[in-house]
C-alpha cells in the first residue's frame, strides 16, 4: 500500500526535502523553517521594482557633456536675441543702458513778405498830329526820348508824319515816398512856424527888418543864432512870423505869407495803373501847412490820352476823389497826369465865381492809367 502523503507541504528552501506545511525545522537539515517562510511570504507582498537602467562611466560623462553644450547653446541664442553680452564670471556685470534715440529738431522756416511789384502795363497806341516830335512826346507822357525810338523801331533821328500811329510805352512807376519819422513837440513847434527868408539890403538893420515884419528883434536873433545885432549885405534872415504879438486896437490888415513850398504827392505812386475794379482812384499829398480861409488847393487832372479832358478842383483837404464820370469812354485804358498847388482868393468875377491866385510852388507831376470799359469781344468768322 502507498504512503499517505499530506495534501499541503512545503519544501525547505535549504535542502530541498519536502517536510509537512506546519513543519518548524527541516529533519535533514536542521533550517528553521519559520524564518524562511516568513521571508517568503514578505517577498510575494513586495511590490514591483522600478527597472533599473545600469550605464557605465564613460556613456555618463558623455551625457553629462552633451547635457551642458545644449544648455550654453540655448543661452547663447537667449543672450543675442535680447541684444545682451556674455560676461566673464569674474568680472563685474556692466548694466547696459540704450541710448536714446535723438529726434531731430524741427527747423523754423521764416516766409518772407512778397514785395508788392507794379504790372507793367502794354504800350498804348497814338496817332502823330501836326507839331508833335519825339521830344514833345517824351516830356508829355514822362518817358525818355530813347524808349519811343526802341519801342517803334525809329532811326536816331526820329522822324515823324502827321496821322502815323507809333506806341507809347508807360513810364516806370517810382516807389512812394518812406513815411516820416513823428517829430518832438519841440521841433513839431519849430516846424509848424510860418517862417519868411529875407536877404538884407543896403541900408538894413536888424531893427528895420523887426519893425517890418512887426517880429520881436530877440526873436529873429534866436532863429538865426545871432550873438549881435549887426547883420551884412546879402545875408539870408529867417523871419519867424509865428513870433508876432497881437496888434490891440482895430484889425490891421493882413500880412501877404509868402510863396508855399510844393506840397509832396504821396498817392498813388507814380505810374500806377487801375482797372475795370476801379471806380473811382483817391488822390492823396501831404499838407504844407495850416491855410487861411481864402487858401486852397488846386488840384488839375488831365487826360494825356484825349487831350481834350481835364479837371480843374479847388479843396481845402489833402486828397480829392476822381469821380467814375472822369473815366474814360472807350475800352483802352488812358494815362492820366495831375498835380496840385496852392492858391489864395482874391475875389469874385461877375458870375460870382471866386477868382484864384497862386500862392505857391507847383508839385511834381505824376501819372496813372485808368481802364475805361470792358473791351468787346471780337466776332469768331
């Protein structure tokens, strides 16, 4: 008959002889079986080892390498993208500071002022009556003798036929006169003083010129820085009349003034032009003094153009307006001439009219063109 053999046994891990499972120590042996068991049972617990990876020393440093070479690099490339410097590790690290960038300054242009030029005017166009000549013509339309012989293509001597039509150039326009300077109440005084110059005559005194002009003596003295009252033949006296005392008793009859310089033109400048815009044009000249209440001004305008227009105006104002009837009736612009002067009233004729005289020098001449009416259009054939 066969051995009954337990169901449950266990193999001693020693020898290898199969004892009982409750078994304490193997009979061949001698293993205690409980410590073996145990260490058995803590090892079937245990879980899973992570597996490990074994490299040799060589392989690690070439990692190690390789490692630190990726990591400079990307430095490296981190530096130069953000525009900083690599340092040495000893040396001190230099913050770096971008430099501004400088804006460029603006630049102040200054516009200069266009100066006002003059139009030139095209020349106009005359027909040669019986008398005239280069000359005559030159000094009537103020331009110069050689500008008409240019403009007409003449020979030197300038011969000219009644009815031949020749071309007038305009005369150059003058820049007005500077403004003057305001003078100071002392020297405005002075300036306002009706003065006469007086040459001495034989026989004069210092005396008899006061008594003459009824001027204080010591008056005419200072006028002339006079140290003495001796004065020489042909010796130029400035008379102040302003230094006149008042005269008590009846009116005595009014001292004649002497002669009034020429009053100064100021405009329009000379060779102006005006057009069709223009209807009327303001004549202006400065005053030459206070007048008395038989004074004026005469103003003469005449068309040089026609030579059968002309205005004849007495003002007691420093400017007169040319009325727009005065403009001329065709459709080519006219030069004009004027000036002025002063008069003094000495009566009336039988109309009633007052009769002027002159009492004083005449002004310069000026002229100006003045465009009649809008030129017609000419039919296209």
């Amino acid at each position: 008959m066969p051995e009954n053999t337990p169901q449950s046994t266990k193999v001693c891990p020693t020898c290898g002889t199969r004892l009982a499972e409750n078994a304490a120590r193997c009979l061949v042996c001698g293993t205690e079986l409980t410590t073996a068991i145990e260490t058995k049972k803590t090892a079937d617990v245990q879980a899973a080892r992570m597996p490990e990876i074994t490299l040799s020393l060589p392989m690690a440093l070439g990692l190690l390498t390789l490692f630190l070479l990726a990591g400079a690099t990307l430095v490296f490339v981190a530096m130069r993208l953000t525009g900083t410097t690599p340092t040495n590790a000893g040396d001190t690290t230099a913050t770096i500071t971008p430099t501004p960038t400088l804006s460029p300054t603006a630049t102040i242009l200054f516009t200069e002022t266009p100066v006002p030029t003059s139009t030139i005017q095209p020349p106009f166009e005359y027909t040669i009556g019986d008398g005239d000549t280069c000359l005559g013509l030159a000094a009537t339309f103020s331009v110069s003798y050689q500008s008409i012989i240019l403009e007409n293509n003449l020979s030197a001597n300038c011969i000219l036929s009644v009815g031949q039509k020749i071309r007038i150039p305009y005369p150059t326009p003058t820049q007005p006169a500077a403004a003057t300077s305001t003078l100071e109440a002392g020297q405005a005084t002075l300036q306002a003083c009706d003065k006469v110059i007086y040459t001495v005559q034989e026989g004069d005194t210092l005396s008899t010129i006061a008594t003459n002009y009824a001027v204080p003596q010591d008056a005419i003295k200072s006028y002339n820085s006079l140290s003495t009252d001796t004065v020489f033949l042909g010796m130029n006296i400035v008379v102040p009349l302003c230094e006149r005392a008042a005269t008590p008793g009846p009116t005595p009859t009014a001292t004649i003034p002497p002669p009034y310089p020429a009053p100064n033109l100021l405009l329009p400048p000379d060779g102006a032009s005006f057009t069709l815009a223009n209807d009327s044009i303001t004549l202006q000249w400065a005053s030459i003094g206070t007048l008395r209440e038989n004074e004026a001004y005469q103003v003469i305008i005449e068309d040089v153009t026609d030579g059968t227009r002309r205005i004849v105006e007495y003002v007691t104002d420093t400017k007169f307006i040319v009325p727009s009837s005065f403009r001329p009736r065709d459709n080519s612009p006219h030069v004009f001439r004027w000036w002025v002067t002063t008069v003094r009233q000495s009566g009336t004729d039988e109309q009633g009219q007052p009769i002027w005289d002159t009492a004083g020098a005449l002004s310069d001449r000026r002229v100006f063109s003045w465009q009649g009416v809008a030129p017609e259009n000419t039919p296209e054939p």
